[in-house]
C-alpha cells in the first residue's frame, strides 16, 4: 500500500504540474497565483496581468467545482487532539490542509496531502504525520489551539474530480480525563450544505447541568475563501474573517435574557490586534471561544456569552449581526474531570425569528 500510494502521489503531482495550472486571484489587484506540488508544497506567485492565456485559465477555473471543505478545531493546552479524515469513494484525492494558531497570531502552517480510494488517516495534530509517514513540515507549540481546515483540491480539466466528500471526525482528550468527539462538519458551497452568505442566521444550541456539568468550550470557526473554487481558506485576518452576534438565552421558561454582542474571530486578548479588532468592529470582546455563563464558564478561562446570568439549563441563540465569513461553531460540556460531550451549530433555526439588521 505504501508503494502504490507514492506512485499514485507521484502521478497526480505531474498531472497537476504538466496538465493545468490551478489559478487564483487576488481580490483586489487581480494577481495570478499557481500552486505547484513542489518538494516543499510551495505557492508561487507569478503576476502577469496582460496574459489572455492566464486570464482565460483564471475564468474557467472561478466556473470549476467548489472543493469540499471540513472544519475543525484543536487544542493542545493539557488536551490531545486527532483528526481523522477518509476518502470515501474510490477515485484519488488530492486534499490541502491548513492549521491555523489563535495564540500565535492566528498564524497559519498548511500542507498537501494525497489519498487513495477509501483511505483514511488520523493527524495526531501535537505531531502531524502526512498519509504516508512522513512529517508535515511544521510542529506547533505546546499550547497551540484553533483550526484544522481540509480543503479537496480540484483541478482544471478534469485531472482530479471530485465525486464525493471526504468524511471526517475530531477526537479532544483532556489531561483531566474527560473527552470531546464528534463528526466534523463539510460544505460544497454549490451544493448549500452551509447557508449561503446572504442569509442571516440565528444559531442555536442547547445546554444543561445534568449530571455534574459546570465548564463549557464553544469554539466559533470563521472563514473566507480566496474566491468560489479555491481551496485557500482565509482566516488569519480577524477584521476581515470574523462573526458579530446578538447572543441571548432563553431558560426552562421559555423566557429569553437579552446577554450581549460578541465577535468570532481567529484571536485571543494577547494577540497585538486585539485593540485595533475591537475598535474596528466597534465591540467590547473578540475571540475564538467563550463560556457560556457564570455557571457553566469556559474550561479555559475564556470571555462569557452571557456574563452575570446564572442559568443552569436553557438554549443559546446567535443572532448574526454583521458577517466577515462563514462561520459554523462547536459546544463542548464537561464535569471538569471525567465526562465530556461536544457537539456543531452551523445551521440557522428558521424557527427562531432574527432581528431585523
């Protein structure tokens, strides 16, 4: 399997070098990038604004098919995090992945990978091994958290298609005992499997005490695409990538506790723009994750959603207020030492009416 995994790589890499040129265009300079499958998984960057071959080339691909993208998060402050992803159909995949660290700037370490049919692979995300054993290129730090991003790579003309997604789920093992798995979400943005851009959201989730919880993680992941079809995830910009939300809680009564506004981004009070996110976006708190209330706070000492409320059962609503992404989230409950569960919130409850922007 080794073997024939090295040639398949080696195959789909000289497709991709000889038979295309995989193109993406800066959004406002209209600069042309092409991939290339190097040693180093390199991007090189070659701007020629006056070529009608590569204008044409950059055409066709914004036609092509979107890739389908898994989302993710990991943590290593005292936590052990997998994640495994598996090609579920037969043909080839060739898939980018990107990790991104919210306690180093939201900075952004990724590599290319390649999957046979019907393989599957976990990344041990503290020592991440490509499919084939060999290092991914980077090691991160001790408390690295954030975002792991799977993007399928397509090319033009067909070299590598896309006939089905990838599946995928996150394993979270906490020094205190307890664990957080759970699938990991994907979209195809053609085929709607997360709500497009134009549509305000109000996202829910539950939550309860039952049986000795009294700590919480919500991660909010959000994201921007190069442009439709490329497989570069944006996200290290937290004035361009982010979520503001109107957060509420209502309780066992049905009766709703108007909370605050919070922004989702890819950043944490230490990063050197958290001032300039904060004036910016005109709010009083950014970060990649919060506590619920101060009941159920965060596992890590997190900002709130809701400070001074005090309810111990009920359901969140997120009410987008302002969208620099798409964004989809993970709730986390745990007893603090031996008992965890996690689930996603991505999308909206139409049952829920949001408040008009």
């Amino acid at each position: 399997m080794f073997k024939l995994r090295n040639i398949m790589f080696c195959l789909l890499v000289l497709g991709l070098i000889f038979s295309f040129s995989f193109s993406e265009r800066s959004s406002n300079e209209g600069v042309i990038s092409s991939i290339s499958f190097g040693p180093e998984n390199s991007i090189a960057q070659d701007s020629d604004d006056d070529d009608e071959d590569e204008k044409e080339d950059d055409d066709e691909l914004e036609d092509d098919e979107d890739p389908f993208i898994l989302y993710s998060f990991f943590d290593l402050r005292d936590r052990e995090t997998y994640v495994q992803i598996t090609n579920v159909g037969s043909s080839p995949q060739v898939v980018h992945v990107q990790v991104f660290n919210v306690n180093d700037n939201c900075n952004e370490n990724n590599f290319y990978d390649v999957f046979t049919g019907t393989d599957t692979h976990i990344y041990n995300i503290r020592d991440i091994l490509t499919n084939d054993g060999n290092p991914a290129g980077f090691v991160l730090p001790e408390n690295a958290y954030g975002a792991v991003i799977i993007s399928t790579v397509t090319a033009v003309g067909g070299v590598i298609e896309i006939d089905q997604p990838f599946i995928g789920n996150v394993r979270m093992l906490d020094d205190s005992g307890y664990e957080y798995r759970t699938n990991i979400p994907g979209k195809t943005p053609a085929a709607g499997n997360l709500p497009p851009l134009n549509i305000q959201k109000v996202l829910t989730f539950n939550f309860n005490s039952e049986a000795g919880v009294i700590l919480s993680d919500v991660f909010g992941i959000t994201t921007g695409q190069d442009f439709p079809g490329s497989p570069q995830v944006q996200m290290s910009d937290p004035t361009l990538t982010n979520n503001l939300v109107d957060v509420d809680i209502y309780n066992l009564d049905e009766v709703p506790f108007s909370c605050r506004d919070v922004l989702f981004a890819c950043i944490d009070e230490d990063s050197p723009r958290y001032q300039e996110t904060l004036e910016e976006e005109g709010v009083s708190v950014a970060s990649f994750e919060y506590g619920i209330n101060n009941v159920i706070p965060s596992s890590k000492g997190a900002e709130l959603l809701c400070p001074g409320n005090n309810i111990t059962d009920g359901f969140v609503t997120l009410a987008e207020e302002e969208r620099g992404g798409l964004f989809l989230g993970y709730i986390g409950l745990n007893n603090g030492n031996g008992r965890g569960t996690i689930d996603t919130f991505w999308n909206p409850n139409r049952f829920v009416n949001a408040p008009t922007p």
